[in-house]
C-alpha cells in the first residue's frame, strides 16, 4: 500500500481507536485518501467532545465512551500505540480477521517508492539522546535527515510531508513496535532491556519480543548492548536479510565487529577493513555530552547506526560535538557551596536511575514519586556505597525507604510527608544540609512524577527553581 497506490484506500472501512497525538492525524491521513473512517474513544469527557467535533466536521465519523465495539463493516483498525492488546475491541478484531496497525505501521505503509530509510533505535531508557545524537551526526554528514517517532514528531506527517530526507533517524517504542508488523528498518539499534510497562505487555517475554520486532529484516546492522546479553538475543532470534551484521558497543576496548571505547577514545572495530587488525577513531569521550557512562553507550549505538549509514569518522566526532542533550537528562543546574545539583527528573524508572547514579561518586540523592509497580532492592544495593544521603518525595517513597533500610542502613533519610508546591525547594534544602564539598545532589527520582507534578519536565523545573533561590 504505497502511496503511490491511493485507490487502495477508497471506501475502505477502517477504524481508528483513540483520539490524541496519534489518533487525530491518522483520522484526517486516511479520510484525505478516501477512507470511511469511523473513530472510538474510551473518553467522553470536554475535551474529547471538541476533538470529534473538528473531525465530524470533516466527514468523519466519532464515537465517544465506547471504545470496546467493533464498527460493524470494519475492515482494518489503526490504534493509538498506548492501547493494550487486551482490549474488547483487538479479541473482537481478531476474532473476525480484521487486522490491527498502529501510527508507525500506516506511516511506513504509506511512504513513496523513492521513500527515505529507516535508521530505528529502542530500549528501555537512551532512546531519545541516542536517536537526536544519530540525527546530529547524520547533519554533520551533510544528509538530509531528522529524528522522529516517539520522540514527539509525527512519522505519518514526516513521510507525507513535502520535504524530501535520506534517511530519518527513528525512535519507537515497545508500544509502537508491538503494532508494526511489517516495519523493516536499514539497520536498528535495541540500547537495553529492564523491566518497564509490564502491566501493558503482561509479561517481561512479551516485552523483549515486542522490542526485538526492531531488528526484523533488517539489511546492514543489528547494533546491541555487549554489557546487555538480553539484546544480543534478539539479535539472533530476527529473520534479518541475508549479510546483515550483528555490531555490538561497549563501554570497554571492542572486539572484532564492535565499537567501543580504548584510553578516552570510541573506537570503531566493526566498520572498517579487516577489523581483526583495523581500528578507526570516531571522537573523543570528552566530545560527548554529559560524558556519563550510560550516555557514551547511547553515543556508541548512535555512531554504529551513523557507520552503518555510511557516514564518515569525522561526521561522528562533529556531530557528537555539535550535539546539545535535551533539558532534565542529566542538565547540570549549578553549584552552591562546592556541591554540583543535576537534574536528571527523565529518570522515571529504576534502570534510568541506575545510569544516572553510576555517573557520580558521592551523592546526596532526591528520589521518588509513582513507582509503576517497580521494585528498588536492586537498584538501592547496587548504588548504596554511592550515596552520602537521600531525601524522599512522593506517593511511593516508602517502597524507597524500605531499600534504603534493607541494603544501606546507614545512609541518612529525611522523608517528606508533602505534596504540596513548596515540596522540592525543602527537598533541595534537607539535600544541601546532607551534602559536603564535592558531593551531587541528584535528582534521579526513579519514578513517575504525576502524584505532584504534571510531568517530569515540570518535575525537574522545581528542582531547577530551588536550586536558583539556594545560590540566591
């Protein structure tokens, strides 16, 4: 169903499930090709009712607070990638034979003959530096490219947009993947696996399949984590295309068909001639930004994908160089008194605190917030000869404390019993009153932020804000 092939879509029935960032444009792409498009939403709430009515006024047909029936006639149904595959309505789909695409699989089903290639990244925590790194270094290349996906740009508006790319530099969740059948990247990157969005997958199998979907038919690179094994078996269970290589990276001096890093130096052992003897410099680790260990294998995966490409050693240092992290990842906010205040407010999960508390020695560390039904015991045992203190916040900081009891009972805790605005500025004060010259603070809170916060941006602008009237 190429673009070039619209006729396919006259009076075809097809339902999209779920109005928001996903549902709206897909609605609009498919009645534009001469779909009937009907619309069902759980949600019938204000702000849905003025969403249908800008549809309905097109022609397209909406029906709130019943998302679980099937229109009858429906002949595909393309859903919002946060829709569990459990819902009434996919058991109905299946049970008539109807298939079921997501955003992802209707942009790469609609690209033109001439489209550009896919250079596709997932895994539990990276994926967004690591896809804005690639695209930097493809700039750098002088190709024409641009990161998209889940990163908040819309891959349907960029394959039917008017502007012509090279290759587009993709981010995709497990949600995503797990709705795109027939996705066939150039070449993919799958950074990590830890557990994350299991009550959506149902199990941890379920979500490193769904993610390993990535590296289907793949034609030049399968990149994986040397440090992951979980990733390099996906690696060997895809169905890729015949020749195409499996390139890991790693923190440390790389193996024959690797990238790495030797005396503060990646290095590239995997797209070279003869790479049993062949070693090609790429940057220095002082090029990326934050040089954090987690955030040089982000940049590793990126370069690997870039080589992949095609694209010189001196594109990667420059792109690398070029490249300027987006806010609340690992931001340096400022030092007060010798002590330097990082907000990494991203770190929503357990493995993504992880990362960020392996980057700093001595660390008084702000935690907490909504677990997702994760659990700390690994994460506080293997950061607990880091940490100078910790400050708890949030709905679920107990599940923190309990950790912290259980393998660092002698790191100090205050636990603040607040909700409210003023929460983070005595959290940013309980921390500097713990933290000695050369110490982080860290916010790296390892949970969501919607018990007190819109979200983690919000999050980490309070932090931000305390820190200011600290210095003040």
């Amino acid at each position: 169903m190429g673009s070039g092939q619209v006729t396919d879509w006259q009076g075809k029935n097809v339902t999209v499930a779920g109005l928001g960032v996903s549902g709206i444009p897909a609605a609009k792409v498919l009645h534009g090709l001469s779909a009937v498009v009907t619309v069902v939403n759980d949600g019938d709430d204000e702000r849905a009712r003025a969403q249908a009515a800008e549809l309905e006024a097109l022609g397209i047909t909406v029906r709130l607070g019943d998302g679980s029936t099937l229109p009858e006639g429906t002949e595909l149904i393309v859903t919002a990638p946060g829709w569990k595959p459990d819902k009434p309505l996919f058991a109905a789909a299946r049970v008539a034979g109807v298939p079921i695409w997501g955003d992802v699989e209707l942009a790469w089903r609609l690209r033109g003959p001439d489209a550009a290639p896919w250079l596709a990244v997932t895994g539990t925590n990276g994926k967004t530096t690591t896809v804005q790194m690639l695209a930097s270094i493809l700039k750098a290349a002088g190709l024409r490219t641009a990161a998209v996906g889940n990163i908040g740009v819309s891959l349907l508006d960029t394959v039917l947009g008017e502007e012509k790319y090279d290759v587009l530099a993709v981010e995709l969740s497990s949600y995503q993947l797990h709705w795109a059948p027939s996705l066939r990247a150039h070449s993919a990157a799958v950074l990590n696996l830890a557990p994350d969005h299991l009550d959506w997958h149902g199990s941890m199998e379920a979500y490193a399949a769904d993610k390993g979907r990535i590296y289907e038919g793949n034609r030049v690179a399968c990149v994986y984590n040397v440090a992951d094994k979980a990733t390099e078996d996906l690696v060997r269970a895809a169905d890729v295309e015949e020749g195409c290589r499996a390139v890991g990276f790693t923190l440390g001096p790389p193996a024959p068909s690797q990238l790495g890093v030797v005396d503060g130096i990646l290095v590239d052992r995997a797209f070279v001639e003869d790479r049993q003897k062949n070693a090609q410099e790429l940057a220095e680790v002082s090029d990326v930004h934050p040089p954090a260990p987690h955030n040089i294998a982000n940049a590793l995966a990126a370069a690997a994908l870039a080589r992949a490409f095609g694209v010189p050693a001196a594109a990667v240092r420059d792109g690398l160089r070029a490249f300027i992290p987006d806010a609340h990842r690992i931001a340096h906010v400022g030092d007060v008194d010798g002590v330097a205040y990082i907000d990494d407010s991203k770190a929503t999960n357990t493995h993504a605190a992880e990362a960020s508390l392996a980057a700093y020695e001595s660390i008084v560390w702000i935690a907490g917030g909504l677990a997702k039904g994760a659990a700390f015991d690994e994460l506080v045992a293997k950061s607990a000869k880091r940490l100078r203190g910790a400050v708890l916040i949030g709905a679920d900081r107990a599940l923190i404390r309990e950790a912290l009891a259980r393998h660092a009972p002698e790191v100090p805790v205050v636990d603040l019993d607040r909700t409210d605005t003023g929460a983070m500025l005595q959290a940013v004060q309980e921390a500097k009153r713990l933290a000695v010259e050369g110490d982080t603070v860290l916010l790296a809170p390892a949970c969501a932020s919607m018990d007190m916060f819109t979200n983690y941006n919000q999050r980490g602008d309070a932090f931000a804000q305390a820190v200011r009237e600290l210095g003040a």
